[in-house]
C-alpha cells in the first residue's frame, strides 16, 4: 500500500510541475483524461453506476479497490458492490453532471486520473463533485484500485 501511495504522490507532483507547460500562455486542455485508456474506464464506471449496470460497474474495479467518501472506506469490490454501490446508482442516476476537469497521468501500468463536473441533483442543488481514481492494468485491461470522491456541498 505504501508503494501505491508513494507512485500517487509522485505522479501528482509530476501534474503539477508540468501544468503550465515551459511558456506561461500555453493553452491547457481541460479534459485531456478524456482520450486516454485509463480515462475510457473511469468514463465507463460512472456510466455503469448511471445506469444502475451493478455487473459492468463491479467489472471496473480491482477485487481489492480502497474507496474513501464522505468520511467512510470500503475496502473491497464485494464491500462496495453489497453496501454503497446501490445507493450510489440510485442517486446517480437522478443527478445531471457535467465534466469540467478530467486529467490522467500514466507511468507504465499505473495511472492517476483526476476530475470535477458540475453536478445538479434532482431538487435542482448544484454542486461540484471531485474524484481521485489511481488505476492498474492488468491483462491489457484498465482497472480501479483506489476511488476518493468529495464534494462541496
């Protein structure tokens, strides 16, 4: 666990030292995780959670994913998918997002993904909800072995 935090910690800072690029003026895509590998499974699984698809969102993380929200941690795929997971679809699934921020940073089989999207629940509250996800591939497929999801509400 110490080696995952520690691949988390410098791939973060290697985002930061290279956010704005060697000229002061370079235009930054905000949504470049959206093209990548590692940022199509992340898209996938907050699709899969959207349309309440239990199997298809369970098959996007590792056996061993750690999930931190709302001051809580699961720490496996069979925790998350028999205690949270439904509550997450359901709620999800009312909820209108938009996203505004997506990163990913990739070293060999380790990625970082980074995102925030504007997100109005069905009272009409907006909100902006921010996700951390580390992934690994493993047998050529991208997998989540870390979430942690905040808001600010």
């Amino acid at each position: 666990m110490i080696r995952y935090f520690l691949f988390s910690l410098l791939l973060m800072v290697s985002f930061t030292g290279n956010a704005h690029g060697d000229k002061p003026d370079t235009p930054h895509d905000d949504l470049s995780g959206n093209s990548t590998e590692p940022g199509h499974a992340v898209i996938s699984f907050h699709r899969a959670l959207k349309q309440q698809n239990q199997e298809k969102a369970k098959s996007l993380l590792a056996e061993d994913v750690v999930i931190f929200e709302s001051g809580r941690i699961e720490k496996s795929a069979r925790e998350y998918s028999s205690h949270h997971m439904l509550s997450d679809m359901k709620y999800l699934s009312k909820m209108k997002s938009e996203l505004i921020f997506h990163q990913v940073g990739i070293q060999g089989d380790r990625a970082i993904s980074m995102s925030v999207s504007n997100t109005k629940d069905e009272k009409g509250k907006s909100y902006k909800l921010m996700q951390t996800a580390a992934l690994r591939k493993v047998d050529g497929r991208w997998i989540i072995y870390h979430l942690h999801w905040s808001n600010d509400r």
